[in-house]
C-alpha cells in the first residue's frame, strides 16, 4: 500500500519483494514471496514461504543501512538482522526459542520483485 510517508530511498522501494533461506547445514534456498512496507524508519508487511503464512515488523536505519525485523509465525517467531544495498538486503536471522546448543545463525537474502 502506497502512501505518502513511504520511504523514497531507492534501496527501500515499499511493495512486493521475493527472497530466500538457507539452513546453516545446507546450501538449499527455501524462497519467500514477501509484502514490505518501508516508513518512518519502521518495516511491516507480510508473507508466505515453506513454513506458513508471517508477518514482518521491525525498523531501519539509513544511517549506517542496517535493520532489525521479526518474522511473525502463527506457531513461532524468527529474529532477523541485516544490511541494505543496491542488491536488496540480506543477513541473518536466528530462531530465539531453539535453545539446542549446536543453534546457530542462518543466511537469508531479499531483493524488490521485478513484477
């Protein structure tokens, strides 16, 4: 949804996004079909991958082009923290109630749908 306190950094076009996943132990990419809002410094949207339908909220800094996102799941929820660049955004996300101790960091990357 497009409004007027949309972000105009070109980076951060608000509107239909794709990216993906990985698992730390393997290189497979589980693709995500995503809605992202950017304004005010503030990320909402929504999306679907392999797991379930999610919701994303969390804030941005155009400062230094880093955010912090949670990704909402009916049944859990996923911590996510990355960079922006001209390639989209990409970074790590980590599932705060995994609390085995081989738990570790995950990659994820997302860039604007080219629909």
């Amino acid at each position: 949804m497009k409004s007027k306190d949309n972000e105009t950094h070109h980076f951060l076009p608000s509107g239909e996004w794709e990216g993906f996943y990985c698992y730390s132990n393997s290189p497979s990419q589980h693709k995500m079909s995503i809605e992202l809002n950017f304004a005010n410094s503030i990320i909402t949207g929504s999306g679907i991958d392999d797991v379930d339908s999610f919701r994303w909220n969390g804030s941005y800094n155009l400062e230094d082009f880093k955010l912090k996102m949670v990704k909402t799941y009916p049944t859990h929820i996923i911590n996510y923290a990355g960079d922006i660049d001209e390639n989209g955004i990409w970074g790590l996300w980590d599932n705060p109630e995994d609390l085995s101790f081989f738990a570790d960091f995950r990659q994820t990357f997302f860039n604007k749908s080219k629909r």
